[in-house]
C-alpha cells in the first residue's frame, strides 16, 4: 500500500443547518471534506464552504441513491462517513491514519458513544433503534449502499473486516420528544418499505410478540436496565417502531 493515504471525510444531510457546523468543525484534520445535501432549503450550504468542503445538492427519494452519490464524489483512498449529529475525535483521526497505513482494501467497524441531550448512554441500542457500531470507514469501492429501503438501508461489504477503538460521538436525541418525532418518522417511512413488499401483513397477536421480543432484547440481552429510565424508554422505543410500522403498513394497504 502507499504512505500518502488520502482521507475522504463524507456528511449526507438534510436541512442540518443547527448541527452541520460542530460536526464540520471535528473533521478538519481529513484531506478532504464532501458535503452531499438532499433537498435542503436552511443555510447548510454556506455553512458547508466556510469550512472548505466540495458541496452537492440534490433530490433524492432513497437514502441508498444519496449515499452512494456521496461516495462517488470522494476521491480518497479511504471514506469516513459521517452523519451531521456525529462527532468525529482527533484520536479517532490518529487511529485512522495509523490504521489505513499498510492494511489491505477493507472496512472498519467504528463503535458509537450515543448521547440523549448530553447523557452518555452506552447500553440498550441496537437493530432499528441505534447502533452501537457501524462500518463508517472503508476503502473506496468496498461498501455500496443498497436501494431496497427508504430507511435503514443494508449495505454490501467487501474486502477484510476491521475494528478501530476510538469512538464516534453520536448526538441521537435532545430529549424524550426528539425520540418520539424520530419514531414518527422512522415507522413512517418503514410502513412505506413494508406496504411495498407483495407479503400478507402478520396476525395482530404476532406482530406484538414481535414487539415484545424486541423490548427484552434491548432491556436485557442488550443490556438497558443498566441505563435505568432511559434504557427502560430505548427499550419501548424499540418495541413500538416494530409495532407502529406493522399498523401503519396495514393502514397503507388498506386504503389501496
């Protein structure tokens, strides 16, 4: 591999004009910043320039397709993606660097501290409702999103799988009401993806076990209670997107 490796810092956003510029500001020590904006009408734009990034925009209505516009856009060896409510560390930087030095084309699992307000909570994310690690670092042409889902999108992966230490610090959610607008939101656009697939909806009673099941995982297997009320609310959290997005779906078929 080659010493001069060039990072490539990636945000996708949409109208993050109140978070862009701390989130910005954590990234300067990449050799490259590319801002990807998605039908955004704030100030993300002249945020954007100031700190020296090439900016794009554009409109589009699966997450894969921006995304994926972003990572073409980079012209690195090595893509960090970042979301605008994420802060990238210089000890992040510093692993990064010495890390991508003499490894192979791959990717690398970077872990989440995830804060509601300004509270670290570390325990109870996972699947739909938080991650606790995400493969936000990976050499150019070794991740693609895919354009099956207008949230949550999997993605395709190839090349040798890594983990670094350091941590990305990810701002999820101001307050109780920032979680429930996100959950709003989420089981909206999961109702979509769910009414488009050519499946009968699951039985009522089936759909609450599931919902069920998702809460215990959070709370215990994932460890939550060890968050006490918050942990406890992540858990509900959690349980409700699988319910909601069910109810809504059938909702949505039922009009048709």
């Amino acid at each position: 591999m080659k010493n001069n490796i060039k990072i490539s810092a990636l945000v996708v956003a949409h109208n993050e004009q109140d978070k862009l510029a701390s989130c910005l500001k954590k990234l300067i020590f990449a050799d490259e910043l590319v801002v990807v904006l998605d039908k955004t009408n704030d100030k993300s734009d002249i945020i954007a320039k100031k700190f020296g990034a090439r900016v794009f925009k554009g409109n589009w209505n699966i997450e894969a397709n921006r995304r994926n516009f972003g990572i073409k856009k980079c012209t690195g060896d090595w893509i960090l993606e970042v979301d605008a409510d994420e802060h990238v560390s210089k000890e992040l930087f510093n692993e990064i660097r010495q890390k991508t030095k003499n490894t192979e084309p791959g990717y690398f699992l970077i872990p989440f501290d995830n804060y509601i307000g300004k509270r670290k909570i570390r325990y109870g994310w996972g699947a739909s409702w938080g991650v606790s690690a995400a493969p936000r670092l990976h050499f150019k042409g070794c991740k693609i999103w895919e354009k099956r889902n207008l949230i949550h999108p999997s993605i395709s992966l190839s090349g040798k799988k890594m983990w670094l230490k350091s941590r990305i610090k990810h701002y999820v959610d101001e307050d109780i009401n920032d979680m429930i607008l996100r959950l709003i939101r989420y089981t909206d656009l999961k109702a979509i993806d769910l009414a488009k697939q050519n499946k009968n909806m699951p039985h009522f009673l089936i759909i609450i076990r599931k919902g069920i099941t998702r809460f215990f995982k959070c709370f215990i297997s994932r460890k939550g209670y060890k968050e006490g009320k918050w942990g406890f609310i992540i858990a509900i959290m959690a349980s409700l997107y699988i319910i909601l997005s069910y109810m809504k779906a059938s909702e949505i078929k039922e009009k048709k």
